[in-house]
C-alpha cells in the first residue's frame, strides 16, 4: 500500500454563490464519500481547512496572515488516503465532491524512501 | 472506522437558513441585516468542511447557528471599532435556532409600509426560504440583477423604517391586515414552488418549497385561527396531494391524465377537514372549493364545467389576477362557450406581458380547431422561448406542434 495526499483546490468565487440548497447536497455528498473511502479502507485521514492561515517565508521569517485571495483557488481541505498505486487513487479521485463546483483536485504521492533502496 | 460511528442527522439547509436569519434578525435587529446574510453564508461553507466522520455536529441546526451567531457578533464589533456606534443585541440566550420565528419574522416584513408586495416575497423568499438569487430567478423568470436591486432596496428600507426597534415590540399588535398580507405572501411562494422553471430540479414543482409554505401556513393557523387562513391551508393540501402524479417517469402529465391512485389520500382528506365555509367569503375558499371539485369529479362533462364557472364568476369578484381569468378562458372553452372566452381573452390581453407564455397556451388551445394556423404559430413562440425541456417535451408529444 502507499499513501497518497489529496488536495482539494476550491474555486472560491463559486463557493461563496452556493444556495444553501446546494451548499447542503454538497456536504452530504462529502460525507457520504469520506464514509465509502472509510469502509473501503482508502481513508486514512481528512479534513476542511479554515480558509485564515499564516504564510511565512525566508530566513527572516516574515509573517504574512491569509487569505490569499489574489488566488481564485484556495485549497480548502486534503484527504490522506492509502491505495496500491496511483491509477487505483485517480479512480478514487474522479468521484471527489470537490469537482462538483468547479473545484479540482491534486494527488500527490507521499514519499517512500524504501522505494529507493532497492 | 464503520459507518456506524455517526449518523447524518436529519437537516433541511434551507429551512435552517430561514429559521437562522428569523433569530439573528431577532437578537441583533434589521440594522445589521447585512452582517447576518454574510454570517448565515459563512456558516453554511464552514460546515461543509466537516466531512470527518469523527467532526461531524451531532445538532447541525445549533451549531450553525452558534457560529453564524459568533460570526455576527465579531462583524458588529469590527464595525463598531470604525464608528464606535452603540449596539444593540438581546442578551436572553433562550433565543436559539431552536425557537422557530420564521412566522414572527414573515409578519414583520409584512408590516412595513414602505415595500411593495412583490419586494416583500422576494426578500422573503430569500431570507425565510433560503432560495438563492439565482434560484428565485430560475422559479419565477424575473431578471437577477433586478431581483438584487429589490432585495438591496427592501433592506433599506426595512433599516430606516425599523432602525433601533426591537422586532418583537413591533409585533405586539398584529392586524388583520397583515395576516392578509402574509396570507398573499405565502401564497405567492407557494406557486412559485408549484410552478417552478428551473431546470435543475427536472420537474415542475419545487416540492420543498411548497411544503415549508404549507408549515409556515399551519403556523399562521394555529396563531391567529383565521378563516381564510384556514382555506388556504385546503388550498396547499389539494395542490400538493397531486405534486407525486404531475410528473412520471421524467414525463408531465397533464391533470385529466393523472394517475388518480398516485395522489395523496391523506393529504386530500386533510383538504377537506380544513375546507370551511367562511363567515366573510374570500378568494383561497373559492379556490379551494374548485380544485376539490376537480378531485372529486366522476367525469369532466358540461355539468363539470358549467359548475366551474359558477366559481370562476365567483372568484373573479374578489381577485384581479389575471391568471384566474385565463383560467376562467379555458373553462368557458371547454364548456363549450368558446366565443365568450375569446372575448375575454381581448380584455385579458393588456393586463399581462408580450407573449406571456401562460397566455399563448391557453389561446393556443382555445383555437386549436377553429384555427390550426394562429395556434401553431402560438405554440412555435412559446416552445422558442421556453427552456426548460420537461413543458417542452410535453408540448411536442401531445399533438400541440405539428412537425
């Protein structure tokens, strides 16, 4: 098994003009979702993320308190998941509520030194 | 992890919306009318973050109004830091989502004597109804920016009609009049939702809609115990007992063609309980009394309809809409008394919009054997305007376009 990160990059501007119909069905479509991940044994962990955050860069460490709004995108949660390789995690991936309002997502492979030791 | 290690609780978002904005609008006052649309917003996207099975609140109703509440209380301080203005906020925290003052909040905005009607349901269906702009455009084919400006205005104008006062101090005396008033407004909600256009839902009714109308109904009722009210609690019974046999299998199917056994008995049964003769007659009893005549009719022969328009002549006298009267066109049509109905048509004419898609079908239908061509030029018109595909479909497999 390895393990993968996914981000979930939401395309604010749509975010913001959700109906609270629309904002409900996608919540549960979430939560139906991390719960299949979870039966399936993929999920490892996952959460939103509050959209205040601090960047801090260079040797001097300068502070800089979000958001970010130059972006259009913000990234707005991540999923931790475990899969075989990564065609099996773009299966997965494909069904992720995030794509539901123009959001996208990213599957990053986590690092496994062991890989290089053969 | 299983899926048992939580349960979704039972939400309705758009009922949450209007019961957070009714006790927000409550304890904070409409002078901040603005900070809470955008608290109740962000409260909604920060639940949608909570898809960890472990993170989920067990009473979402609550907690989305404890963080809309919070939200709304750092927004004044903000403000207040620039302005350094008094604020006013109630302190009694019993005022809870959990106390539903929709009904309150809806007699409210129908007391004030500076929006018109209109303005009053849109903001209605906003604030109470949790529609978004773009949803009350989609249902009732009015224009978004001008839905936008009706709503920026009716806020201002409930901000300098009622700045500083409590809600609740307002509402000490209802009237009659405002019971009218929320009577209509609920009305007109209502038939937004029965009559929807939008697209999305693939249907024409917007069930939900129609049946936080009818709650918000009982509510009235049950408050004021009023005739009319009473009526017009019949009148959304009967309308939405027949909402599961409007449409099968992505089909609509017109009222003579229903499945009869589809209908709701229940809820028909409950028509009649509520159907009541009232001391003053008005509009919703007429209306009522007719759609209960069409449920309960054994065949819609030139009894059936002479009977209708006995109604019809009835309900004219206490409504100008000119809906009912296009009604009244096709009654007249169908019993047989076509030259009044295109009389009446005529006079019709002036009180609705160009090529108003209602009335281009019922004068479609009304010369569809008299003259085929003028009809099918009507029917043309409608179809090239109309988007939304199910009345489309409708329209082309029943006979009413000849390809």
């Amino acid at each position: 098994m390895k393990n993968f990160l996914l981000l979930l990059h939401e395309d604010i501007e749509k975010m913001s003009n959700l109906s609270p119909k629309e904002m409900e069905e996608l919540g549960n479509s979430h939560i139906a979702w991390a719960t299949k991940l979870a039966e399936s044994g993929h999920l490892i962990s996952g959460d939103g993320l509050h959209e205040n955050g601090v960047l801090i860069t260079g040797k001097d460490s300068i502070i800089k308190d979000g958001p970010y709004l130059e972006s259009k995108e913000l990234i707005g949660g991540y999923y931790l998941l475990q899969a075989d390789d990564i065609d099996a995690i773009v299966e997965i991936a494909k069904e992720c509520p995030c794509h539901l309002w123009g959001g996208t997502t990213e599957i990053r492979p986590i690092m496994d030194m062991e890989e290089y030791d053969e | 992890m299983t899926s048992n290690t939580y349960s979704i609780v039972e939400s309705n978002y758009r009922a949450s919306y209007g019961k957070l904005f009714s006790a927000l609008v409550n304890q904070f006052g409409v002078n901040n009318v603005n900070e809470i649309e955008d608290a109740i917003q962000n409260s909604f996207l920060k639940s949608l973050k909570s898809w960890n099975p472990k993170q989920i609140p067990n009473n979402k109703e609550n907690w989305l109004y404890i963080v809309a509440r919070n939200d709304v209380i750092n927004q004044i301080k903000k403000k207040n830091k620039a302005t350094s203005e008094f604020i006013f906020t109630k302190t009694e925290e019993s005022r809870t989502a959990k106390n539903d003052l929709r009904l309150q909040t809806i007699l409210f905005i129908a007391s004030s004597k500076n929006i018109s009607t209109q303005a009053k349901v849109i903001f209605i269906l906003k604030n109470i109804f949790g529609l978004h702009i773009r949803e009350i455009g989609e249902s009732t084919l009015l224009n978004q920016d001008a839905i936008y400006k009706s709503i920026k205005r009716a806020k201002k104008s409930l901000q300098l009609e009622f700045k500083d006062k409590q809600i609740d101090s307002i509402l000490k005396e209802v009237t009659q009049n405002e019971i009218s008033i929320v009577e209509e407004i609920l009305y007109a909600v209502f038939n937004i939702g029965f009559d929807s256009f939008n697209e999305k839902i693939k249907s024409i009714v917007n069930e939900d809609l129609c049946l936080e109308a009818l709650s918000i109904v009982k509510l009235l009722f049950n408050e004021y115990k009023q005739d009319s009210t009473r009526n017009l609690l019949a009148l959304f019974c009967f309308h939405i007992a027949r909402i599961s046999a409007k449409v099968s299998n992505g089909k609509l199917i017109s009222f003579f063609e229903q499945d009869k056994t589809n209908w709701n008995k229940e809820l028909i049964d409950l028509g009649f309980y509520y159907l009541h003769k009232p001391k003053k007659l008005d509009k919703f009893h007429i209306e009522a009394l007719i759609i209960s005549k069409y449920i309960t009719a054994s065949s819609y022969n030139i009894e059936h309809w002479n009977d209708i328009i006995r109604l019809y002549e009835l309900l004219i006298k206490y409504t100008n809409s000119p809906i009912v009267k296009l009604n009244f066109c096709y009654c007249l049509h169908k019993a047989r008394r076509t030259n009044e109905a295109l009389e009446l048509l005529e006079n019709i004419k002036n009180e609705l919009p160009n090529e108003h898609i209602y009335y281009s079908l019922v004068k479609a239908n009304i010369l569809k054997e008299t003259n085929p061509k003028e009809s099918d030029k009507l029917i043309s018109s409608v179809v090239n305007k109309l988007n939304h595909t199910i009345r489309k479909e409708y329209l082309f497999e029943n006979g009413f376009i000849n390809l």
